[in-house]
C-alpha cells in the first residue's frame, strides 16, 4: 500500500476504511496506537489505550509492541520513551509542542537551583525530559500534595512549571519555602473564575470537575468554602480522575473545567449525565495537531521518531520513579 493510495481518502472522509487502515498498519508494524483523552474523537476512537498521559506512559512501558505510537503532544510521547528505552516511538507530528512544558528550560532551571542550594525539584509530568533529567521528583495533579508533604519541613521546594497546581498545593500544605514558578497553560489559564461563577449560579445543582492547573481552581475552592456551591459537589481531579468520578456521578449535570476533548471520553462513560464545558472554547491547539491523515503517515512511514539521550532519560527515569511509589499518582493531564 502506498501512503498517496490511501491519504486522499482520508481527506474526503473520516471512516471504517480508514479505521481499517490504521489498524492493518499497526499491525503490520507490531504498533500500539495511544490516545490522550484531549485527541480528536476519531483518533480516540481507532486507538487501542485511551487515557491520561502518565497512564498511557505506563501502558506503552508494558507493551509487547516494538513500536509506540503516540497521540499527544511532545512531552508525553518523551515520557513513554522515558519509561520505555529499549522502544520505537513515534508522534504523528513532532510539533505538537505543550505551553506548559515549554514555560521552563533546563538553562532557567539549573539557574533557578544555583539560587536555592539543597532545594528538592518538584516538577509536574508536563515538563521536557531535560527538565525531568534535572527533577528530584516528579508529581501528578494527584499526588503533588502528597510528593511536597514527603520532604522535610526544613527543606526548600522548587515547584514547577505551573503556578496554579502550585498555588493549590501551597494552599493545601501551608508550606512557606515552597517557591512556585510562575509557568502556565494557556488553555488551562483561559478557564476563568468569572465564566465558572456565572455558570455554578444559572445552575446550582450541578457537581464541578476542576483541573488543578485550570485558572478557576482557586475560585472553585471559594465557591466551596463560601457554601455557594456544596464542598462535595466540587472536585478537584486529574483527567483519569475525572473519569473514575463519572461512573459515580450523583448529579444530573456537571460542569468541567479543563480541555474540551475530554467532554467525549465523559460522555461515553456516563451518557445520561448532562457534561458541559466551563469554558467552550478551551481547546488545545497542539493536542488537534495530530490529525488522522497524520496518524496515517506516521504508521506508514515510521515517523516522527521521538528520542532522549539514554544518560538524560535515566536521570528523569528516576524522577518519575520517585513519583510513582509516592501516593495515590493518578495519570497526571
Ligand atoms: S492543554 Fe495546555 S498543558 Fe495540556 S497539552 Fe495543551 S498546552 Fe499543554
């Protein structure tokens, strides 16, 4: 099969064929296809894993497959290769970049250590692996709590990249020597306080799933603590978390604040439950890089190769070593 036979029909239409396709492909390549929970509905659907991007890491760790391919962006397909070495992994599109993990270099980290000698590094999982080689211990949404609490009070915390996880977790220990790095998402940080309160009052039955790194998760927590929303209908959840929660929805709607793709996977887990976005328009645009013409290319022509210096990736590989035996660590975004 050659790749001009089978682009143009993907660009008429998204179908079985296609689907077909990229499953023959995938075998023939001894190939498992991931999907993070923010891809377009169709890669979802044709991958053989769907989840957060710790969970897919770990998945792609376990395989018999030779070949990972990879849909997300360019730090979770580094992580897999991370934790899977001895792999080929591939992204459908090398540029699919993450605004997050590029609010911080290993340059600015190395510079930022230098000021606070003896600091232990806490980098959240959206972060290079350069940064990740530079990290003591890397953290989840879920666990970030619990990874700070494991250090000595006495102990200075660099906390990176995303300053609104941080500020939660601040919030939540009540650490001081904790210094946050002022990095952010720029669709997490779209989803505002003001959209989430007007929306928490035209419908004030509703349960709240918060991403942690959303800009309305301090807002949330007020709105729980000023009893205007029910502390127990506001849940603070990693993107694997908040599909556990759907399954026990007890609400008729619920609210989410976090990336527009993961509306899908909820809906699909709990189609009698009215899911609205937060914020409608909070969508990735390299998460929507990944196209199905692209995952095409990419089983076809083993591109794009993803790779880390061996010496690099076991430094990271011990940072997210550490994250894993600490807590409850959830899947990250
Ligand atoms: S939604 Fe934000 S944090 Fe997630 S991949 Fe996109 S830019 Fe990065």
């Amino acid at each position: 099969m050659s790749l001009p036979e089978v682009l143009p029909r993907v660009s008429r239409t998204v179908d079985t064929e296609w689907a077909d396709q990229v499953r023959a492909l995938a075998e023939r390549r001894n190939a498992v296809v991931l999907a993070h929970n923010y891809q377009l509905p169709e890669i979802q659907d044709v991958a053989h894993h769907v989840g957060d991007s710790l969970a897919l890491s770990r998945i792609a760790a376990e395989s018999e497959a030779d070949t990972i391919v990879f849909c997300g962006v360019h730090f979770m397909a580094e992580t897999a290769k991370i934790l899977a070495p001895d792999k080929t992994v591939l992204i459908p599109d090398a540029r699919a970049g993450c605004s997050l993990a590029d609010s911080i270099t290993a340059d600015e980290l190395r510079a930022w250590k230098a000021e606070h000698p003896g600091a232990v590094v806490v980098s959240y999982v959206n972060t290079t692996a350069a940064v990740k080689a530079e990290t003591d211990i890397c953290c989840t949404s879920s666990n970030a709590v619990e990874v700070v609490e494991s250090i000595p009070a006495d102990r200075e915390v660099l906390f990176l990249p995303d300053q609104f996880l941080g500020a939660h977790v601040r919030r939540i220990t009540g650490r001081e020597n904790m210094h946050v790095w002022a990095g952010e998402c720029h669709v997490h940080a779209g989803i505002n306080g003001t959209e989430l309160t007007a929306q928490v009052q035209a419908d004030p039955d509703a349960e709240l799933f918060v991403h942690p790194e959303c800009g309305c998760a301090t807002s949330a927590l007020y709105l729980a603590g000023t009893g205007i929303v029910p502390e127990d209908r506001v849940k603070i959840l990693s993107t694997g978390g908040m599909l556990d929660a759907a399954r026990s929805v007890g609400a008729r709607s619920v609210l989410v604040a976090t990336e527009v793709g993961m509306l899908y996977q909820l809906r699909r887990a709990a189609p009698e439950v009215d899911f609205r976005a937060v914020n409608d328009r909070a969508s990735c645009r390299f998460m929507k890089m990944i196209t199905p013409a692209k995952l095409l290319r990419a089983l076809h022509d083993g591109v794009d190769e993803v790779h880390v210096d061996p010496e690099l990736g076991a430094r990271a590989r011990a940072a997210v070593q550490r994250m894993i035996e600490i807590g409850r660590p959830g899947g990250g975004e």
